[in-house]
C-alpha cells in the first residue's frame, strides 16, 4: 500500500503545492489537508504544483487531524527531536532511510504526516503520532522548510511508492562475461606486442580483471577499449 500524505495547518498555499509536485515526482497520490490555506486555481499551489495539478492536488481531501489518526497508522515528521529516552514525545525516532525498511514489511494503511512552517507538528499532535521520522541535517540549523522537507523525505521514501523510474535498468547493461573474458585474452596478446616482461604478466592481467571486475562494463565500452587496443597493435606494427 502506498503511503499517503497529509499536510498539517500549512501557511503558505506554495509550499502545498511544492509537496503535491514531489509526491507526483515519486510516486505519491492521495494528499491530505488539515487547516489549508487558499488553495483556489489562481493560488500558488497551482503555480508550483507542476503536472500534480492536474490530480495531486485537485483531488486533495481536507480533513481534521483526528481523522488522520483514526484512520491511518501515522508517521510525524520533526526537525527538532528529544536526545536520549528520558523524553517519549520525540523519542524513539526513525531517520527516513529506516522508514523504508521498517513500513516495506508493514501491511497497513500508513500516512506521513508533515507540520506547519514555522513550528511543524506541535507536541500535542506528535503525542497521538504513532512513530516520528526526522531527517538528518546540520547540528547548527537543522530546521528545513516545509516543501523541502516533504520533497528530502518523498525522496528518500520513494521505494515504497513508484514502480520504476525513468531511468534505464544499468544492471541489464552489463557485457557478457564472454566479451569480457575476450578483452582480457587482446588485453594479453597486446602485453605479449609490447614486449612486456613475463614475470609481471600475470599481476598485470589479474589487476586489470579487479578494475574491470568491480566497473561491470557494459558491451559497448568493452568494444570501445578492444577498439583501443586493436589500434595501438597497428601503430607499434608499422
């Protein structure tokens, strides 16, 4: 089940917006509103919502907080959280990454749960929050706001959302091991047409088979080096 998200008693109309464009960028679909503010098609949710416009934030359901937590099995995000375990508002917490590990085996209905600009969630609202995520950042400010928060936390939270991106699937790419297995053989004939020493061959090849080992090439760039190789043999036969 993907995560919903909820957006508690926000200030400004664009911050809606920039957090209804990131879910649309990872995956995200249903968006939940406490206390908005304007959010009519003139606003600037519109302007910085991006093609989540068009359904993100449209369909977005306002709702009291209780709902929120009557509803969902909730996760508070905070900049600001206790030190040690003497305090239980703020304390245990998850980092986002730990989230993704911890809710992938959770079979429930989840929300996440973002706070207002200035203060975020208060503690009286964290206090009915089943888990509370913050996000690592600098000791010396470690306060974001509130779109870039949601956007760091989407982000980091995207598994549990998309099916795939746009990106290619690299590990596809890989040459087969008989094009490689076929550089390192040229690898070792052009040692041979370089005279190189015999009793450095061997390490020189096992070296070369790690550094290729752990690139993973794809087929292309192993043509690319044979190709190298091929006219280095031309040169030193002329």
């Amino acid at each position: 089940m993907k995560p919903v998200v909820a957006v508690v008693d926000a200030e400004t109309s664009g911050n809606v917006g920039t957090i209804a464009r990131a879910m649309k960028n990872f995956g995200f679909e249903d968006l939940y509103l406490v206390d908005p503010p304007d959010l009519s098609r003139d606003s600037e949710a519109y302007g910085f919502a991006g093609q989540a416009r068009e359904d993100v934030l449209p369909n977005a359901d306002i709702v009291a907080f209780d709902y929120l937590v009557e509803n969902f099995h909730t996760v508070g995000f905070t900049s600001i959280t206790n030190e040690d375990a003497r305090k239980h508002t703020r304390f245990p917490f998850r980092t986002p990454d730990e989230l993704v590990e911890s809710l992938g085996d959770v079979e429930t209905e989840t929300c996440l749960v973002f706070g207002r600009e200035r203060v975020g969630l208060v503690n009286e609202e964290l206090e009915r929050i089943d888990e509370v995520a913050s996000i690592p950042a600098s000791a010396d400010y470690p306060s974001l706001n509130l779109g870039q928060a949601a956007t760091v936390a989407l982000y980091e939270l995207q598994e549990l959302a998309r099916d795939d991106t746009q990106l290619p699937d690299v590990s596809t790419q890989r040459a087969d091991e008989a094009e490689i297995e076929a550089f390192y053989e040229h690898f070792g004939e052009f040692l041979d047409d370089l005279d190189y020493p015999e009793e450095k061959k061997p390490k020189t090849l096992r070296m070369v088979r790690r550094i290729l080992g752990r690139a993973h090439p794809t087929g292309r760039e192993v043509n690319t080096l044979r190709g190298i190789l091929r006219r280095a043999q031309r040169k030193s036969d002329d």
